[in-house]
C-alpha cells in the first residue's frame, strides 16, 4: 500500500509541476477579473431621508430593514427633504449614495445647465400628493365662504410653504406662477413641518402647504382634526398635463376613517412623483437590491395606487439606471431565487468573465498532457545519450574503465522514479544498459 501512494503522489507531483503555469495564470486572471470589476458590493451605504417625522423617513427605515437582511447597512441621513437631497447628491464630498427626490423639487433651469450629470434614477417610487390644509375659521373670516375653492383666493392668508431644503417652496412657487399670483399678496413663511403644524392648530397660520406621501404621521393627523381642511383641487388634470411630474389623484371618501366617513367626499389633489436618485457610480449590485426593497416597501395598496403601480419606471427626471431597468424587465435574477444574496451576485457578475478565461485556457491546456509525457520520459530518454557515449567510446579507454562508468549510469538510473504508466520504459532502459556492459564483456 505504501508503494502504491507513494507512486500515485509522483504521478500527483508530476501533473501539478506541468499544469502549475496554467494553473498560475487561470488564478492570476480570476483575480485581475475580481480586482476590476469589484462584483461584490460595499457594506454601507447612506441614504438622504427628510425630516423625522415624515415619510422619507419612515421609507428609509424600512429599506434599511430591507438591505440588512442582505448584510448591508443603510446609514439615514436626516435632511430637511428633497432640494437638500439633491444638493447633497451633486455634492462629491457629501458622502450621501441615493436620496429620495420629488418631482418639481428643483426650479426650472437653462437647458445648458446640468447640475443633475452624474446621477440616475431608480424609479418612481410613490406619489407624493400637494396637501394644502387650511382653517375652516380662516376661510370664513377672508372669503366669507366655508371653503377655499381656488388657489387665487389665497391672496391676503398667512400660508406656510415649509422650510428652505424642502421641495415645497420651488413647488408651491410653481403653482402660485401658474396661477399668476404675486408672492408679495400672500404672507409667507417657511417653517418646518412641525411648528408649522402648531401655529396652525393655534390660528398663527391661515394654510400650511405640505407634500408628501400619506404615511407622514402629521398628514393622517391633520386629515382628522376638526376645522382643518383640505383644499379639493378641482383643476387637478389640468395641472398634471402642464406639469408632466404631476399626476392627478384622488382622494377616495371614507379611505382616511371608514366608520367616520373621512373625508365626506372624494378631493382632488396633484401629486408629484417621488424618485429615488442615485449617483451613477453606485455599485451595480446596490441598485439592484434597492430596487428589489422598493419592490417590497412601495408594491403594497394604498390610497393612491393598486397593488404592483410602484415602483415603476414612469415619471423619472432622470436617467434609468441600467441595473433599474434590469429589474422591472426581468424580475429578481434567477440566481437569486436559490442562492444567498452575496453568491448570486458574484456568478452573476463574474460568469461573463469566466466564460472569457475558460476560452483563453481551454485550448491551451490540451499542451498538458503532451508536456507531462515529454517530462515524465524525459527522466528515462536522457540517460541514452550517456550510454551510447560509452558503448560507442573511441577514446582509447579500457573496458575497465568504460564499465566503471556504465556502473555509475546503472546507479543513477536506479534512483529515477517514474509513474506506473511509464515503467516499461524504465525497465527498457535497465535492459539497454546490460546489453551493453554485455558487449563490453564480451569484447
């Protein structure tokens, strides 16, 4: 049993000595490969939220759920909302990944302008409707009427348009400019939500202008507090064909409080869409996965879509991201269905470039066996040289000597170990050299 190991180990030997250099060189390929295309994504990554107590924030929440699952950590970045998003997105130096954006956060700027070069979208991830609240007092008291029925009737309120960083002030501006009235008519502020929401309730402000998706807490607060209104935006289709990211939206009565019937009746609203932004360096694997989460946070029902209307790739600003567009093609990758995440992304990053390497080695590993044969009978083949020199010797030595040194070739050849499959040429060797020191004998 010793002998038989031990000659299968030199054959081992023999092929891994010929094959190494391939070896060598298909390992030396994979990890150039790895090295450049970083197919494994980063383990952190930050995402701009919004203010605390609104909906970017409990969105960002959940996606972080989402991605730990996945090994991933998603730093929140709290910020006052979508134009402080963005400022932080265009900010090389802000450490900030991806970001939720509202649709009409920014003003309309020069065509030359592109501040936005460097970033995608992952898609439209919800709307975000424009809630315009208001106090039934304050109605009555300037429009002697129990309701606000036009936006041009707020010339003279007190309306808060929330705070600078916010998307709400670049947005309620384009509506005032819609509807041709002067900021200077108005008294506007702009607090955060919170103490807007306050001085509200309090009398300090006519109206608050919020946008934002219906999980804010301080939205569904505002829906059922008595003498707090919302403005039924009756011109909501026409708004949404002269602002394409807008869309108009209802409402649906009842779907606030079922049992008290809130709202009593369907109101119309405009509601942009809110994108998740990404600069385009983000690694390819990280969009994925987000989208995939936004699959599972936004893809619910809710009172503005059916199940499956989000995320999308509709109403985007920006660019798809092409991973983005990926996913809403084809769906979870099928690797993905049966393996671990981080496995899944490597073969599917990765196959591409093994296919490419298997093409490069595949014909260069048929020299394999030619080489190991040539090495392996190399060991025997040499000795022939030295033996024909002393069968064929004519340099005047004695036999003596000539079988001196045929005795030295005998014990050399002895000690050479070749594998089982080439024995027969090592035994023909042995043979070689007696006929000669036969001849030698003889002569």
């Amino acid at each position: 049993m010793p002998r038989v190991l031990h000659n299968t180990l030199l054959s081992l030997r023999d092929l891994a000595l010929t094959a190494g250099p391939l070896a060598l060189l298909a390992l030396a390929l994979l990890v150039g490969a790895y090295l450049a295309l970083q197919p494994n994504p980063p383990r952190r990554v930050v995402l701009a939220t919004g203010v605390p107590q609104g909906a970017y924030a409990e969105f960002g929440r959940r996606y972080a759920e989402v991605l730990k699952r996945h090994g991933i950590t998603v730093e929140l970045r709290a910020t006052q909302g979508a134009a402080d998003n963005l400022a932080l997105l265009r900010d090389p130096r802000s450490g900030v990944d991806l970001a939720f954006v509202q649709g009409g956060a920014d003003r309309e700027r020069d065509p030359g302008d592109d501040p936005d070069a460097g970033l995608v979208s992952l898609g439209s991830m919800f709307h975000e409707p424009v809630w315009l609240f208001y106090r039934e007092a304050s109605a009555q008291k300037l429009l002697a009427a129990p309701a606000l029925s036009a936006l041009t009737q707020l010339a003279g309120w007190r309306l808060n348009v929330g705070a600078a960083g916010s998307g709400v002030p670049p947005l309620v501006q384009r509506l005032l400019d819609a509807n041709r009235i002067d900021p200077a008519t108005l008294t506007l502020s702009h607090q955060p939500t919170t103490p807007a929401v306050v001085d509200l309730l309090e009398g300090r402000l006519d109206a608050l202008a919020l946008a934002s998706a219906p999980e804010s807490s301080m939205v569904q607060m505002l829906l059922q507090t008595p003498g707090i209104r919302l403005f039924d935006f009756a011109q909501a289709e026409a708004y949404s064909r002269r602002f394409p990211f807008m869309t108009a939206v209802t409402l649906p009565r009842g779907v606030v409080d079922l049992a008290r019937d809130l709202p009593p009746a369907d109101v119309r609203l405009v509601a942009p869409t809110a994108t998740l932004v990404a600069r385009e360096a983000l690694h390819p694997a990280l969009v994925q996965l987000f989208v995939q989460a936004a699959q599972q946070v936004h893809g619910a029902p809710g009172w503005f879509q059916r199940k499956g209307d989000f995320p999308n790739a509709a109403h985007t600003e920006r660019p798809l991201a092409d991973e983005a567009q990926r996913v809403y093609r084809s769906g979870v990758p099928w690797l993905q269905r049966y393996l671990p995440f981080w496995m899944a992304n490597l073969a599917d990053r990765m196959w591409v470039v093994l296919l490419a390497i298997a093409a490069v080695l595949i014909p260069l590993s048929r020299v394999v066996p030619p080489l190991y044969e040539m090495r392996v009978r190399s060991r025997v083949f040499r000795w022939y040289g030295q033996l024909r020199a002393v069968e064929e010797d004519r340099g005047g030595r004695t036999p003596a000597e000539l079988l001196a040194e045929l005795d030295t070739i005998e014990a050399h050849v002895g000690r050479v170990r070749v594998p089982l499959s080439h024995a027969d040429e090592l035994y023909a060797l042995r043979s070689h050299i007696q006929l000669v020191r036969q001849r030698l004998q003889g002569g």
